[in-house]
C-alpha cells in the first residue's frame, strides 16, 4: 500500500491508437502520473488531441491502457472494473443519452441499470433535475442544449456516485448557463463527490483546486490556479488601440516581444525577463516603464494607430498560453 | 457591388419563426454591413440558430422580410444559398476525403470550374501552411485543424458573407486566437462575417454584436457601446446584465 489512499493515482500510463511502428501510430498518453485526492474539483485543459479523452475513457474503465497503473477510488480500473463501474459518474463530451426515450425514461433507465432507487437520491440531483422536470415527457433528443447537458449530469448522478468524471460539460454551452452549471459543480462538491472536468474554457479552470494542463499526451504543468499564476515569469503589458488587427501584426514584429495575443478587448504581449535583473518591486517598475517607452517608440516607427499599454497581472489563459507554446 | 461603405448585406424585417405554438423568432429587425464582423449572441434556445437558418435560405420564416446579399430569403432562399458560405460547429467536411478532395467536392457544388477550384485550393492550402496536407483524409488531421480547413473550404468561392455558427466551441486558447485571425483577413478582403460564440472574449473581436433573448434581439451595438450603456467592464458582465433584466 502506498502511503495515503488517493481517489485517482496513476503511474506511468501510456495508451497509443494505431499499429505499433506504423506512420499513422498516435501516442495518446505517454507517461501520466497523476494524484488526485478525495473531495478534489480537478480540472484538466489542454489542445486539441492532448490525451484529455483518453485519459478520462481510462479512469472509468472504458479503455485500457497499453502499460502503466491507473487506481480509482482504491480499485484497478482494468482489474476492478465491474466495483469500480458502480461508483462513478462519467458524462462524456458528446450527448449520450437515449433521444428516444423521454426523459423520464432515461433517468429511470440509469437508476434502473445502477438498481438504484431515484427517490433515495433524488435530493443529489434534485437542483439539475427541477429545471427539466416540467418537460419529463418530452423525448431526450428534442431538448436544447442545455437541457440536454443537465438531463446528462443527473444520470451520470442517479446513482450517487463517489467520483464524477465530466468531459467538456459547457462546450457549446451560453455564459449564464456555465455559471449555473459550476455553481452546481460546486454544491455537489460540498456533499464530497471527487470532481475530474475537463474544460477549454479558462475561467473555469480558475474555479478548481487543481488544474493539469495537458499537450501532446504529457502533463506539462499541475497547479493550483493561483500557483500557475505566480510561476508565471515574465513581464505581461497590455495593449489596446484603435485598430486592433494591425496593431497585433505590428506587436509581433517587434524582436523582443515574446508573444502576442488578442484576449478581448485588449492585447497581451509577453517580454521575457532577463534572471536576476529585478529583484525588487522598483527596479522593476523602471524596467517596465523602460519597456513600454521602447515598444511606443517601435509602435510609433510603424506608424501605429492611437493606442495605450500597461502592465498587467496575468490570467489563467495567459499561464496556459505561455506553457502551451514553450514547448 | 461597389465598395461603399455603408452598403447594408443583410437586411432583417419584422422576422418571426413559429414551431406550432412556439415562437423561436419573435419580430427581429436589424441590418448588417458590408465588411463587418457581426457578432451574433444569445443564451441556449434564444433562437439563434433558428434566425440563422432562415438568413441562410435553410428555413422559410412565418412572416416578416429578410434579404441577404441582396436576395429575398423566403422567396429567393437558392440565389442566398450561392452567394453565402456557412461554417456549423457539427458538420463541416467529409471525414472520409482527403483534404483536396474535400475542396474539390465544394468547389464543384458552388459550381466553380475544375481550373478554379484547382488554383484555390493551392492558395488556401498554402495560406494556411497545409501544402503537405494536401493528400491527408482528413479524419486524420488534429480538430483544430480541421476547423481551419473547414472555413476555407466555406470561403473557397469568394462568398459575399459567411455564416458561422459556434466556430470555436470547445477550441483551446492557442486555436481559437488563430481562428479569429482568419476570420480577420477574410474580413479584410471584403468578405461579411456573421458569427455565434458563447466566448465573450470573442465578442470584443466584432465590429458589432447582437444579444438575443427569448427570440427577441435585446440589444444591438459595437462592444464599447454596449459595455457603456450597461455599465459593464467586459461583454460578459453585459451579457450577465442583460440575463438579469429579465426573469
């Protein structure tokens, strides 16, 4: 036995698609070890084809891994599978639910499948399941969108799961609705469900205690938000102007600019920090004035439109930026 | 067409959209630019779809008066059809086709030449940096490359405007800043766009947008206006106003 019982822990997994040595081989995940403890809202981002899928099709038992370990709850997810079944909820990415049946007829069919009682449980759901109770009789397939996405999560809870999987929950879904739908996330938490949800939106990612950002089948940082923050090093100034297009363009043709990214409103521009070369709080603002002289003046050269720059503290989406193209 | 400025692509009247007792559209009125960049907004089941679908000639409307690149929606919807791209989040290309094959295939239904379809799709596929792609079945290619081809390939015959709806759902960061800047030098060719998204980051990036309701259009400005006239700092904190206002 390891040292402490953790709800997810997986060591060195691997899973390709694809014959072995043949061009088309796509390693999917290489590699992951990963801990997650109990109680633990955990968010995993990362591009497209980083492995986030795979990794969940794992997790609940539907996939099995070339090589490596993956526990859920204390169980083996290739060994235990049928124990393991019984006590998670998964919501995969696409809807996969019975369009035929209505929705009354799904729920009953997935407390039926776990032989668990919808009214023993009905309080865990009940917050979701209200909104598309008025509409029990009507067939899954012709709900909205987000109707469908809360018919979805209280099926994947009917059954009182310990451990909640959600791949991608709020794609496609509007602003008002995401908030709701993570103020949900959040009282299900409370009742200690373990929470794994994978998002491309960034200010979710802020709404978990940790967060693992994927690419290319790696683990390139596992953080909590405010550390992902703290580790970011260098010196972020925001750009903003009349003509937001040209502007970019020009950003980027400056040497020194690391990176340039449209986020809104405004522009962010990394520009990266010599070691050592502010160890105090002014020094640095010199060196930042400093900076935003030169790129006004570099700016100016291009003829650019009116503009303004100062610095900023970075977001989550800058952090994931920055290490996403680092490597 | 002349290149005035102000020259309107899209006029809306009155539109409405009954499904049996259901009102999906209720009485839009709006215009759209030549050039712009609209953005079209609104929560889950606001009837965004349902009005896009009639300004592509897909649905005839129950009453009112729509004309996109100067056509009748309800009584020209073939001639709307031919003069507009469209780009849905759920079907895009033939996953089974190889990426030339994919262009050739839509350049001959936008009844383009075999010598022009030829010529574009080296361009595009060279803008796009795809040129050792060309021979790829597409199923193969990473999502967010895909979504890149999908929007050439929904531009490929020079359309007067192109119809995007929820381009960059569930896109990461990196993929869903270089889409918009495609959609950026389409717009600077001349090309209108009109565009769902549920990013409100994304919505800073039109020229105007719209926020639908309950099948009503709520509010119709540039991204600064809005954020003035509700006294917000970012079109989130507008879109999350005008959510409250009613209900």
């Amino acid at each position: 036995m390891e040292n402490k019982l953790q709800a997810v822990s997986t060591n060195n997994l691997n899973k390709g698609y694809g014959a072995q040595k043949s061009a088309s081989r796509v390693e999917a995940l290489k590699n992951i070890s990963l801990e997650i403890g109990f109680g633990e809202m955990f968010g995993i981002t990362g591009p497209d084809g980083a492995g986030k899928t795979t990794l969940f099709r794992i997790l609940t038992s539907l996939l099995i891994p070339d090589s490596g370990e993956a526990n859920v709850l204390g169980m083996d997810v290739v060994k235990d599978f049928r124990k393991l079944r019984e006590k998670i909820g998964y919501m995969p990415g696409k809807f996969s639910l019975y369009g035929d049946l209505t929705v009354d007829e799904n729920l009953s069919f997935f407390a039926s499948i776990f032989k668990s009682n919808i009214k023993d449980n009905y309080y865990l759901i009940e917050d979701i399941f209200k909104d598309i109770a008025p509409f029990g009789n009507r067939k899954a397939r012709d709900l909205s969108g987000g109707m469908k996405q809360k018919l979805a999560l209280s099926c994947a809870l009917v059954h009182k799961p310990d451990i909640l999987f959600l791949d991608e929950p709020t794609t496609g879904v509007d602003p008002v609705s995401r908030r709701e739908f993570w103020q949900m996330l959040d009282r299900l938490k409370k009742q200690g469900i373990t929470i794994i949800v994978s998002t491309s939106y960034m200010d979710e990612a802020l709404l978990c205690d940790r967060i693992a950002l994927f690419k290319e089948g790696t683990i390139l940082s596992c953080d909590t938000p405010n550390g992902m923050i703290s580790s970011f090093e260098n010196t972020l100034l925001a750009v903003h102007g009349e003509n937001m297009p040209v502007l970019l363009k020009m950003l980027r043709k400056i040497p020194f600019v690391k990176s340039a990214y449209s986020f809104g409103a405004q522009h962010h521009i990394t520009i990266e920090n010599n070691s050592n070369s502010f160890n105090n709080d002014k020094t640095h603002k010199i060196m930042v004035q400093s900076l935003i002289e030169i790129i006004t003046e570099e700016l100016q050269k291009m003829d650019a439109p009116v503009f303004h720059i100062n610095e900023i503290i970075p977001m989550i989406e800058d952090c994931y930026l920055e290490l996403s193209s680092s490597k | 067409m002349n290149s005035k400025e102000l020259e309107n692509i899209i006029v809306v009247k009155e539109l409405v959209k009954k499904f049996g007792s259901f009102t999906a559209v209720n009485n839009i009125s709006f215009e759209v630019k030549k050039g712009e960049i609209f953005g079209f907004l609104g929560a889950n089941g606001a009837g965004k779809t349902t009005a896009m679908k009639m300004l592509c000639g897909l649905l005839k409307p129950t009453s009112g008066k729509g004309t996109v690149a100067g056509y009748d929606i309800a009584t020209a919807p073939e001639m709307v059809k031919r003069n507009i791209g469209y780009m849905s989040q759920r079907f895009s290309l033939y996953d089974d086709l190889k990426v030339w094959e994919n262009f050739r295939l839509f350049g001959g239904i936008y009844g383009m030449s075999s010598k022009e379809i030829e010529m574009v799709t080296v361009k595009m596929l060279k803008e796009l940096g795809f040129e050792k792609e060309r021979n790829t079945m597409v199923k193969s290619l990473p999502a967010g490359w895909k979504q890149k081809l999908a929007f050439s390939v929904a531009i490929m015959h020079n359309p007067a405007i192109v119809f995007l709806d929820e381009p960059t759902g569930g896109v990461a960061p990196e993929a869903r800043r270089q889409f918009w800047e495609l959609i950026y030098s389409a717009s600077q060719v001349g090309i209108t766009v009109f565009v769902t998204t549920h990013y409100m980051d994304e919505a800073e990036y039109c020229n105007r947008v719209s926020i639908m309701k309950d099948g009503e259009i709520e509010a119709i400005d540039t991204p600064q206006n809005l954020k003035i006239q509700y006294n917000s700092s970012s079109m989130e904190e507008v879109f999350y106003e005008l959510a409250k206002n009613r209900n």
